[in-house]
C-alpha cells in the first residue's frame, strides 16, 4: 500500500480519469463498432465468432504476462502493453481508404484485433497486479464501484455517441470513413489514457524483480480455495461465450435496430449500472464478494433467455433485460474482481491472475468459435411450435442453461469471513420488497 496519503489519492483520481477516457477508446474500437467493422468488411456468422474470440483467445499470453509482470514490475508492464493495445489500432484510420479486396482488408482487420487483444491480456494482467498492490483492501470494494460509476457513464456517452454518428454517416453512403473517423478517436483517447497510467503511482518501484519458480503455477491449480474459483471461470466464461459475441449482431441484424437503438440500449444497461455500483460495492466490502457473486451468476443465467422475446415490431423486452444485465452484470464484475484479490496472495499474485484469466478466457475462445461453427450450420430461419425462430436463438438457449449450470459452481467458492449465501439474499430480497409502492389500506 503506498505509505503517502496525497499520492494514493492523486493515483485514484487519475485512476479515474484513465478509465472515463479509455472508455471513448472502446466506445470507438470495440461492442456495436467491432460488429460494424466486422459487417462492412464482409464478415460471416463464424467469422464474427471467431473475432468475438480473439480477446480471450488471447488470454494464453497470460503465463508470458505473469513473467513480464514479476520480472519487470507492474506499472511498467501495464503502461507499455496497454499503450501498444491502443496504438496498434492506428492502421484502421486509414483501412477504409486502402484499394485492397474484401478479404485482405478483413484479414488485416482481424490482425489488429488479435495483437491488440494480446497485448491488452498482458497489460490487463500486470494492472491488476498493479492495483492489487496500490488499493488497500478495506476499501476496494468501494474504490472499483467508484470507477464502475465513472467510467459506465463515460461509456454510455461515448457509445451513444458513436452510434448516432455511424448511424447517421452510414445512411448517407460513408460507413467506411466514419469507421475510420472512429479509430482515430480512439487511438487519441488510447494516448490520453497511457498519460494518465503514467501519472498513476508504484507502491514498490524499487523492489527487488524476482523470478518466480513456473511450478507456482501447478500451487494455484491444488489450492483448494483457488481451484474453487477456477473451475466456475472456465465454465462460466465457457456459458457466456455461447451468446456474448452475437447480441450486437442479432440487434442489427435481425432486428434491425440500427446502430443508434443498439447505443441506446447499452445507454439503458449503463444507467441501471451506474445506480446499482455503489450498492454492490457496499455489499461486497460488508457481506464479502462470495454472496454477491452467487446473487449475481444465478440472476445473469436468465439474461440470454430474454433474447428470445424481441422481434423487429416488439422490442420492449430490451428495456427488461437492459435492467436485469445493468444491475447484475455490475455486482457480478466488482465481486469477480475483489475475490480475484482476496484468492492471490501477493508475491504469487501475477501468476495466479495469469491462471484465473487464461481459464476464463481459453473457456470463452473455445465456446465462441463453436458458437460461431454452429451458428453458420443452423437455417437462418427455422419453425418451431408456431413460431420462427433465427439461428441465434438456439445460442441464447444454450448460453442460459450453460449459465445457470455454472451458477452451481460458485456454491463451492470459499471466502473467508463472508457471510452467508442465504443470509445475504434475505438481505437483499427485503430491500427490494422495501421499494415497491405499498398498497393503501382500506
């Protein structure tokens, strides 16, 4: 923990600001814009799959990260891997307007995706490391709900903004120039942010960099509490992936949304976010993470199944389940993150972040591309009791049984001094009871 007061509250507030602006950077490089680029480069079901992938696919540079990161120290790592992540976007600035095929712009689409997902995996892992060590556990809770506040509302703004803009310049017959207006936003928030990673502070800039022994890993994998947490992360991003590449798609294809309604409705997710945060920030520093992150899986296992709702002249289940992921996609994130700290002990904390993530990750790869596979063998359109379906469907079928299989998992999760699973969600169901309009008497 950093012993000067004035420097811990200076990195928090430029902790902060870093997250708000590298926001703009994913509002203009990833979700809905991802999609888009994937759609104007002429990209199929499996090929969106396999895109949706690379992020996590990348999670096997986690080991190397986890070397870096304990070799070098973490602020370096982060600084330098994060800024290469950004940065290597510069390229598509200038994609839409290269004389190139179809496929050969689609393939060096797919390289800037897969190098900045690498080096966004080994910047990732030597953050956390990073403020594993800079937040002091009391409040961490309550610090990651903070910056969850920021940087949803910046992200809301941003999305919104960006869609509006592709929405409107698409219409107009310059979707790939407003692609490529797209990227150089981010790559000019990409650099803000690295500045302000800079200013960030190093509780141990002069500690000495070991080397640890590889066979900590093989100690993370027979840690009983650990494995625990490992287990429900494979198969819990393994659920997730079956759908989560393919909502944006679904949205603008067969739902026709447009990328403006598609902006709105993480405007609607980022709301309920923004209000629940600091709630779920309480709760995990007060009742532990463990409760919270059982709540959470089981109510999230519903979300895929609300997909099936919607139809081109019937959208309003969007609103519900807008509400639904806002509030428990933002409690399952900070609990996820706090048990990933109170799970690592510090000197071994790269490594056992590198083997949480490469789990999850290799889980979601995995899944995604054969959901992808499966998406591109399935009819487009299908009948079934009385209705038509699209092949997307089936995905959010199986991710919501995949998911709510997985939610059983975090039942063996141990955490030390955390309340108790049932104890909490009488808490919590008492609370909500207590906001409803009470009936008039008489």
């Amino acid at each position: 923990m950093a012993s000067d007061p004035s420097a811990l509250r200076a990195s928090f507030r430029a902790s902060y600001a870093e997250g708000v602006v590298a926001e703009f950077f994913g509002a203009c490089a990833g979700g809905a814009i991802l999609t888009a680029w994937a759609l104007h480069l002429g990209a199929s079901p499996l090929a969106i799959g396999l895109i949706g992938a690379l992020p996590l696919a990348a999670q096997i540079v986690q080991l190397p990260g986890a070397w870096l990161t304990q070799a070098f120290g973490p602020k370096i790592v982060a600084v330098t891997a994060i800024a290469a992540s950004r940065l290597v976007w510069l390229p598509m600035i200038a994609l839409p307007f290269m004389p190139w095929s179809a496929p050969t712009a689609l393939r060096v689409f797919v390289a800037v995706v897969a190098l900045a997902a690498i080096f966004g995996v080994i910047g990732n892992n030597a953050w956390t490391a990073w403020m594993g060590e800079l937040v002091p556990s009391a409040i961490r809770g309550r610090f990651f709900s903070r910056r969850t506040v920021y940087i949803t509302v910046a992200g809301t703004v941003a999305s919104l903004a960006a869609g509006v803009a592709l929405d409107a310049l698409t219409s107009r017959g310059f979707e790939g120039p407003s692609l490529g207006a797209l990227a150089a936003v981010a790559c000019l928030a990409g650099a803000v942010s690295v500045y302000l990673l800079h200013r960030q502070h190093d509780p141990h800039p002069l500690r000495a960099r070991e080397r640890r022994d590889w066979r900590v890993l093989v100690a993370v994998t027979r840690a009983s509490q650990a494995r625990a947490f490992l287990w429900y992360l494979l198969a819990w991003n393994s659920a997730v992936a079956l759908s989560a590449s393919f909502f944006s798609f679904h949205m603008l294809s067969n739902l026709r949304t447009g990328f403006a309604i598609a902006a709105l409705h993480g405007v609607a997710v980022a709301a309920v976010r923004i209000i629940s945060a600091p709630l779920w920030g309480r709760a995990v520093d007060r009742f532990g993470a463990r409760p919270v992150l059982v709540l959470c899986s089981f109510g999230i296992a519903a979300v895929p199944a609300m997909w099936l709702l919607p139809t081109p002249a019937f959208l309003w289940p969007l609103a519900l389940e807008a509400a639904l992921s806002g509030a428990l996609w933002g409690g399952h994130g900070i609990a996820a993150m706090d048990l990933t700290f109170q799970l690592s002990p510090r000197a071994e904390r790269p490594f056992y972040l590198a083997v949480f993530a490469t789990a999850g990750g290799l889980g979601f790869a995995v899944a995604s591309m054969l959901a992808g596979l499966l998406a591109s063998h399935l009819p487009g359109r299908f009948d079934l009791l009385g209705e038509t379906w699209a092949n997307l469907h089936v995905l959010f079928m199986l991710s919501a049984l995949a998911r709510l299989v997985a939610s059983l998992l975090t039942l063996r999760i141990q955490e030390p001094g955390a309340r108790d699973v049932r104890a909490f969600v009488i808490i919590v169901v008492r609370g909500a009871a207590a906001l409803l309009p009470r009936r008039a008497a008489g």
